[in-house]
C-alpha cells in the first residue's frame, strides 16, 4: 500500500530533495510551497502524513498544523532553521509528532517517517469503537451488526468487515487495493472488481434510503459518509 505524503516546503532545494528521497523509498509525493495553500489542500484531499516547514509564504507551519489536526489522524514531522527548545515544544504542543532542525540527514527524516507510519497504522488496527453511527447506519463492532434506520441487515463476514471499516473512517477514501488488503488480506489472490461487488450488494441491502453511506470516489475507490453522494 502506497503511503501519501505532503511535503510543505518554500526551499526548493530541500523540498526538491525531500522529494526524490521519498519516491526512491516508494511514496506518493505532493509538494506544496505555501502555507495557505497548503492549508486549502488539506480540505481537499488527505495524505497519510505530511513534512512541514515552520518558516512559509501566505501562513505559518504553526496555523497549518491546526488545520491538520481539525482533520485528525495525519502524521506530522516539522522542520524549521530554529534551534530555539520554544519553538519545539509549540510544535509538540499543537499536535505534531515529531521535529527536526535543519540541516537534517536525509536518512534520518526517512527513519523517522517509516517509523511515524507505523506507529499510525498500528494506532488505526487497535482502533475498534463499540459503536459507529454514520447518518442512519449504525454499525456495533462488537456484535458484528448493523443497522439502517429500524432495520437490521444481513451481512456476509466480508460485508460487515468492509462496512466496519469504512464506516470507523468516515469521509476517508480508500483505494480498492487497499480495501482489498484490508478486508480480504494481502495473501487474497482475487482482483478489485471483487470490492466492486461486495459494495454493490452492500448499498443494495442498504436501501434507497442509505445506499448512498457508501460513495464512489471515480478513479480512486469508495469512502463512507452520512451526506448524499455519488452511488
């Protein structure tokens, strides 16, 4: 599964290099050069985590990073020029994960990411609420049911772990590949038309009325949401 990182950056040598090293590692890389844009981005899409500058053009590493944590769940390493231990302790405080001064080694930001990401993948595995209400949809995790509106469903195992999973990340859009490994496992020999028609039985159990609790993302995958959709 490809990781998506942000990198936001103005020095285009750094974020040139920062770049080159994490698509050498094997990562899906956008780079941004402003905070504000960066900012707008950010309630555009969502990577899995993001490098961030403090010093940017348009807004702050500092006012970016809220707007990351009002969007929860993105790893964040910051990079700044400044040595000062106060700038570091804002940075922690306002939710980043980790801190690095430039100039920096290249393999340690490396080190430091991979180990970031799987700190996040095995925080988002113990994450099993009881209980999931996504609009009408209630999913209880721990009795493997769910509900739409008054009406219970009845699920295949497949059908409610791919249900389960979305509905615990609402608004978060998962790549087919991804649902496949997932829910089906990596050793699963099937292709992705195979989570194709375990959405389409979903949404037809679903109903009119919640079908659209799951939505296709064209040319990407599926996400959960409690709004209308495209089906």
């Amino acid at each position: 599964m490809q990781a998506k990182i942000m990198v936001i950056e103005d020095e285009k040598a750094i974020s040139e290099a920062i770049s080159y090293a994490l698509k050498r590692e094997g990562y899906a890389v956008e780079v941004i050069d402003r905070g504000d844009t960066a900012a707008k981005r950010l309630g555009e899409t969502r990577p899995d985590a993001i490098i961030l500058d403090v010093m940017l053009p348009g807004m702050d590493g500092y006012d970016v990073l809220k707007k990351v944590q009002d969007k929860g769940g993105i790893g964040v390493i910051m990079l700044t020029a400044k040595e000062d231990i106060v700038n570091k302790v804002l940075g922690l405080e306002l939710g980043a994960d980790d801190y690095m001064t430039k100039p920096f080694d290249m393999r340690e930001l490396l080190a430091r990411l991979k180990s970031l990401l799987r700190r996040i993948q095995a925080a988002g595995e113990k994450k099993e609420p009881n209980e999931v209400r996504l609009g009408g949809v209630k999913v209880h995790v721990a009795r493997r049911t769910v509900m739409a509106g008054e009406r219970k469903l009845e699920l295949t195992p497949k059908e409610f772990d791919l249900m389960a999973l979305l509905a615990a990340n609402p608004d978060r859009v998962y790549e087919r590949e991804q649902l496949l490994d997932l829910v089906w496992g990596m050793d699963y020999y099937g292709g992705t038309r195979t989570v194709d028609i375990h959405v389409q039985r979903l949404r037809k159990k679903l109903g009119p009325d919640y079908g659209d609790t799951i939505q296709t993302v064209h040319g990407i995958g599926y996400r959960a949401s409690g709004g209308n959709g495209e089906n």
